[in-house]
C-alpha cells in the first residue's frame, strides 16, 4: 500500500500527505478542513447535531456515465453497453489530467474494508484523494483507517483508487477502470458515484468482474429482512434502477405491521453474495450506509430515515433555511421564508426546486430504526427472493413471477426504467437497464447474463426471481398503487410464493396474482384499478418485444442462446394466448 501511495504521490505531487487511522479526532480535523472550503457549512448543531451541508459545482451533481470508462485491451470485453478506452491511452490521457493535480493540497490516505470487518466476503480498498469532503463520506459510507490496515497488514491485495478533484471541468473528467489490474482513476469530479470510490466504482464495476472470474455476484441490490407473524425473517434482494426508490422500500415502515409484518434493512444499494455452506446464496452489504436521494425523502415515504437524518449526516446540494436546517421539496413542509437555494440563491418560485433533484444525505446505515441485527453478519443473509422492478408507466403489472431461473434471468436481463436525475442526461426516457445494472457492469453485459444463467446451475437453493411496478398509471395519468409502506403486501405475496402458498395465475410473461392473492384490507383500491394494475396488455408486450429484441440485437453472437429461447418463449405465449 507503501509503494502504491507513493507512486500516486510521484504523479500528483500532494503538498502533504495524510493518513488516515479513521479516528474520532482525525474526523474533526477532516471536517475542519472541509469547513474551511467555502462550499461547505456546519448545519444547527442543536436540530442537527455533527450534520453538514456541502454545495457541489453546478457541473458536478450527478454520475456522469458518459465519462466512465472501462479500460481493457479488447474492446470486445467491455460490450456494447459500456464506453472504452484501451489501458496504455487511458493512463497517458487521465495521467496528464492527474499530474500535478494535488500541488498545493493535501492527499487523504483512505484505507477501508467493504462489507462487515471480519466476514470473508468483505474486500479493502485504498482511496487517495484531495478532497476532505470524500474523506468524510467515505467514513460513513465504507469501515476506514485502521480497522482496513489491521486487516490488509502486509498483503497487497486491496483495489487502489486514485481521486482527485482536478479542475471540475467536466471536460477534464474522466472515471477510469482498469478490472485487469483491479484499478480505480478518477478525476475531474466530487460527486458521490463518481468520487466515492469504495461504491459503484469499486463494489459494482470492480467486484462485478471479480465476481465472474470467482464465482460470486456483485449486484445493484437492496437487501431486506420480511419477518412473518412469529418471527421468522426471509430476505430478499431488489435490484432497481437508480432513484426508483430501493431506499426506500428497503427500509419501509410496513403498512401490516399490526399483522405482524415487519421490514429489517441490511443494505439499500448494493449486494455481494456468494454460496453458503447451506446452499443457499448469502449477501453481505459492502457499505456502511445510506447515499440517498433527498427530493421526495419525507415522514410520509420514508420515516425510518428521517429519524436517522438528524445527526451524524452530511447533505449535499439540498437547500438551507434561515434557521440553518436542511430543506428540500417533498419532505413534508412548505418552503419556509428566507429559504437558500441549493446554489446559494435566496429561494422564491422564479428559481424553479430549492434542492437540486439528485440532492443527497449521507447518513450512517446503523442510525437507521430499521436496521438488520444482521448488518454486521459475516457469513450474510440467506436470500429467498430476487425482485426486479422499474418505472413503467404503462407495461408492466404490479407484481408477477418468472417461471423458473433462467426465464428470470430473462426478465432481469430485458429491464426497463424511465430514467431520473440520478445520471446527468434527459429525465423520463425509457431506457433498458439489465438488472439495473446499466451502468455498473464492469464488463460485457452479454457475458453477465451468462454469468447469471451459470450461477442459477450451481446455487442448490436458488432465490425465486419477481418483477414489481409501483409505476403503473391509469389513464387519468396518477398513480395506480399507494406505494411505499403499502409495497408490503406484494412483498408478503413475494414470500407466499416462496413457501409455496399464494395464489397466481399462468400468463405469457409469467405468474400474476390471482384478484383476491394480495392483503388488501384497509386499503380503499377501486376493483378497477385492481384489475388495472394486473393487466398483461398483449398489444404494449408486443411493442416491448420489439425493443427487447432490437436491445438483445447489440450484444450479436454474444447473447447466451438461452436469452433468445426464452424470448421466443415469451413470443409463442402471447401467439397462444390470442388463438385461445
Ligand atoms: C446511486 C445511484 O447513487 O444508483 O445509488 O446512482
Ligand atoms: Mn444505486
């Protein structure tokens, strides 16, 4: 780690060096020093203790995928879903972005484990960086300083990653990955995905690739407990895309608490799982907390994490009031008089949001009500249920149940989203994103799915695969289903299937509920709506098809066979069920 931090140190030429031991005081320091940054300020310390505001670069908000690249001899190897760049031009033009990018700063030395301390499947990195705002997210978000050392001690094998913050112009910004080398460059930016390294550089695109060559899965997955009347608990992974409300429903306060259901959070973004001795597959979540959206994080959608927002947190880019608290849109209040924009613009209707849409907290995962007494589990969690799921407004019905592994497989594979402001980009597009992990795979997308099709053939008990949408609009253009703590009737049907009991009905893209499987009691739903919500449209699915075929199209003689029988499959059921 010596030597690795020493080269960076060579090209960037810091003005000193800091390493950090993860302490309570060293904390202090950091934080004084990102104080003294004017883009950062101390929040109420009496309604917020130890909470910060930081006010990023108007040009640096968001991930910015097309200046991620994956960088690998072959071009072939990273697909077509992925941007390249080969290793030898990367390290010339990023290394002229790098050189000399620290004079005058100091370089932050972040050592840290991802995943629980002492479980096997947790992994180090090291994270260099100019930037005292990193270092303070990446304490909430990942186990840094000395633990990390104590548990690397003399070994190399850790995943270095080099940050700085450059100049900010995002045409000097580039989020380079080198999963040959297990290598992470990043410059140019400070925004989360694109600065914290430990996350979806590292715990996704990384490990994803580590993950094929070992025989494990790295996954854009929330993790969570659904304990039953009597206390037993089933866990389940969701993989949805970016800002379609994962945090949310992993730590939602159930609408049948009363009846003995009761949601545990063991992680709200990503998923490390390997097989069990048990055979079932189990997942640790790599972080230690919650990078969440703001806008829309309120008493109503989220109360678990509102009670955990109140100290300990930092927020980035959310607006401040007069009485230097955080405020953004859809927390529950009006904007109160005197409120500053997320720019540092007094607010009034003419500036459009107080928060930036892709606003943020960063809290630590254990101050959530809702925590899983197995976060810290070394050996993970056994997972039951996969559920896939995305915004559609149209298509997809509330909740159905691929037929088997590899049809699941299928429909991960063929999902969709209309797109947020979670990537910079046109918001409300409807783009495929393949288990939601469009923009996180570290390698060809194609080879992924056969990556999944071959883990579906080695786990002895593997996870029954769903697909939900909260999305869903009837034609007066609202929302069909409540959401939110309400999702726990379709995650207790979820659970149903998994032992065997509720009730469905065989449709071409799989089984749906029958009208009277869900617990609805207490909920006033119009039977239309109902029926709404289950709807298979063969029309829509016809359209649909045509993209997923289009999509399957770039992958060429990549896309593993069984993706195309399966599609096919699909096509026959629909023809089958016109004929009937
Ligand atoms: C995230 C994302 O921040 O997916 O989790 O963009
Ligand atoms: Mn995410």
């Amino acid at each position: 780690m010596e030597a690795w931090v020493e080269q960076a140190a060579q090209l960037t030429k810091p003005d000193r060096i800091q390493f950090c031991d993860g302490s309570d005081a060293e904390n202090e320091s950091i934080l004084q020093q990102m104080l003294r940054q004017s883009d950062s300020y101390r929040l109420n310390p009496k309604t917020y203790s130890n909470c910060y505001l930081h006010r990023s670069n108007p040009s640096d908000v968001a991930r910015t995928e097309h200046l991620t690249f994956i960088c690998t001899p072959d071009k072939e190897d990273v697909g077509p879903t992925n941007n390249w760049m080969d290793p030898g031009g990367a390290k010339y033009k990023v290394g002229q972005l790098l050189s000399d990018s620290m004079r005058g700063r100091t370089m932050y030395v972040v050592p840290y484990i991802m995943g629980p301390a002492n479980s096997p499947l947790s992994k180090v990195g090291v994270e260099v960086t100019d930037s005292p705002y990193v270092v303070a997210n990446m304490r909430i978000m990942a186990r840094i300083g000395k633990v990390a050392t104590d548990r690397l001690g003399s070994s190399s094998d850790f995943v270095p990653g080099l940050h700085s913050l450059g100049d900010l112009d995002p045409l000097r910004r580039y989020i380079a990955h080198f999963p040959q080398e297990q290598l992470i460059w990043s410059v140019g930016s400070g925004y989360g995905g694109n600065a914290l390294l430990g996350k979806k550089c590292f715990a996704l695109r990384i490990a994803s690739y580590m993950a094929r060559k070992q025989g494990w899965m790295a996954e854009h997955m929330l993790i969570l407990g659904l304990e039953s009347p009597g206390g037993k608990v089933t866990y389940m992974a969701a993989a949805f895309p970016s800002a379609c409300g994962k945090t949310n429903l992993a730590m939602m306060v159930s609408a049948l608490e009363d009846q003995g259901y009761k949601v545990w959070t063991v992680g709200d973004d990503i998923a490390w799982m390997r097989i069990g001795a048990d055979g079932y597959l189990h997942a640790i979540n790599p972080e230690a907390g919650f990078f969440g959206v703001a806008p829309g994080t309120g008493m109503k959608t989220n109360p678990n994490v509102m009670r955990a927002l109140n100290r300990n947190t930092i927020f980035t880019n959310v607006g401040l009031t007069s009485t230097d608290e955080p405020w953004w849109e859809g927390m529950g209040e009006e904007p109160p008089p005197g409120l500053i924009t997320w720019r540092g613009e007094k607010w009034d209707t003419s500036k459009g949001a107080a928060a930036h849409p892709n606003s943020r907290y960063t809290v630590p995962a254990h101050q959530s009500p809702s925590i899983s007494p197995q976060f810290e589990s070394p050996e993970g969690v056994p997972i039951s249920a996969f559920i896939f799921g995305g915004r559609r407004a149209r298509l997809a019905p509330l909740v159905y149940e691929a037929f088997d592994w590899q049809h699941g497989v299928y429909v991960g594979a063929t999902m969709a989203s209309e797109t947020t402001a979670a990537a910079t980009g046109d918001v409300g597009i409807t783009r495929r994103d393949p288990m939601a992990m469009l923009p996180f795979c570290g390698y060809n997308m194609a080879d992924y799915f056969q990556h999944w099709l071959d883990m579906g053939k080695r786990i002895p008990h593997p996870p029954k695969i769903f697909h939900v949408n909260w999305f869903r609009k009837g034609a007066d253009g609202k929302f069909l289903w409540p959401g939110y703590g309400e999702n726990v009737r379709v995650l207790k049907w979820i659970l149903e299937r998994v032992e065997g009991k509720g009730h469905a009905e065989e449709t071409p893209i799989g089984y749906v509920p029958t009208q009277n499987a869900l617990t609805l009691d207490g909920l006033q739903l119009p039977s239309e709506s109902l029926r709404e919500l289950f709807r298979v449209d063969a029309d829509d699915w016809e359209q649909d098809l045509s993209d997923t075929r289009e999509f399957f199209a770039k992958f060429g003689g990549r896309l593993p066979a069984q993706l195309r029988d399966e599609f096919q499959g699909v096509v026959r059921r629909f023809e089958h069920s016109v004929s009937a």
